[in-house]
C-alpha cells in the first residue's frame, strides 16, 4: 500500500497538548489538515495542478483516535522538535468530491485513522463545482489500489492509472 501514499512528517507544537500531556483530540484535525495542505497545494503545485488553491471545502471528517501522542522529548534533537508522520491516500474520487484516508503514527505506532470528505469549491460564486482533469489525474496518483474501475457516482472512468491498480 505504501507505493500511493503521500507521507507528511509533521512538527508538534507545545499549544497541541492537553491538561493529560497528550495530543488534544481537537488538535487531530489540524495536524490532519496541515498534511492535507501539503499534499493539495505544496503537492500539487509540484505537479503543475494550483487550482485547489481556489477553492476546496470539507464535507466531511470523521477520526479514530487509537492511542494517546505524548509530545516525546525523547524523540526531540537540537534542531528537530518531536513530530508524527502522516500518511495519506485518496479512497475515492467522483465528479464533485474526493475522499482522503490518513493514517497518523507516533514513532512506529498508529495513533489514530480519519477520513475527510472534499468538495472542491468556486470561492467567487459560492457553490460546489468538479474536479477538473487536472485535479482528477493528480489525485490519481495517490488513490488506493481497491478503488475500483469505474466512477459510479459520475459515471466517467477513472484514468487508467487507477484502473491498472
């Protein structure tokens, strides 16, 4: 599975902790949404696609946390704060939404699974639009192996990257 993930190691910051010296729950979804970023507009741009950018919203999240995330100074060096490595992939992808699977881990431990449901959005006119071909081969390049062949939702084939999977 590990050929079509995005991986994002991410810093933690002291503001992320709780009253326990844990990760905050709530703190999740910014170091969810900060890995997203990457992949989306850091990512993305690599490739040539900028127009995420432009607009995309969250429909949806959902989030199992499985263990705590202690801020580790054991794992901390003079230039390194301690940090969790985010690996993402897109479970699915249809006209006017996509959906990313993350997986969070804590050294080599898994602390938690989510899910986010994206709309991508034209800020000027205030509604929900598609993807474009652009956006729908770049997010290909990340999409699970179990996707399946065809779009159902749209009724368009996916790009045959998806469908050699």
């Amino acid at each position: 599975m590990a050929d079509h993930r995005y991986v994002y190691h991410c810093a933690l910051r002291w503001s992320d902790l709780d009253a326990y010296g844990h990760v905050n729950n709530a703190r999740f979804l910014t170091l969810y949404e900060e890995a997203r970023v990457a992949l989306m507009f850091v990512g993305g741009r690599a490739w040539g696609v900028g127009s995420f950018s432009d607009g995309v919203v969250i429909a949806r999240h959902e989030i199992d946390y499985l263990r705590p995330v202690d801020y580790a100074l054991g794992r901390a060096t003079a230039e390194t704060p301690p940090q969790v490595r985010i690996e993402m992939w897109v479970e699915q992808i249809r006209a006017s939404r996509f959906t990313i699977g993350y997986e969070l881990f804590d050294g080599d431990v898994l602390a938690s699974r989510a899910r986010s449901v994206l709309v991508p959005f034209d800020l000027e006119q205030q509604r929900p639009r598609r993807l474009t071909g652009d956006e729908r081969t770049f997010l290909a390049r990340y999409a699970a192996p179990a996707e399946g062949a065809a779009d159902s939702a749209a009724g368009e084939p996916l790009p045959a990257e998806v469908r050699s999977r």
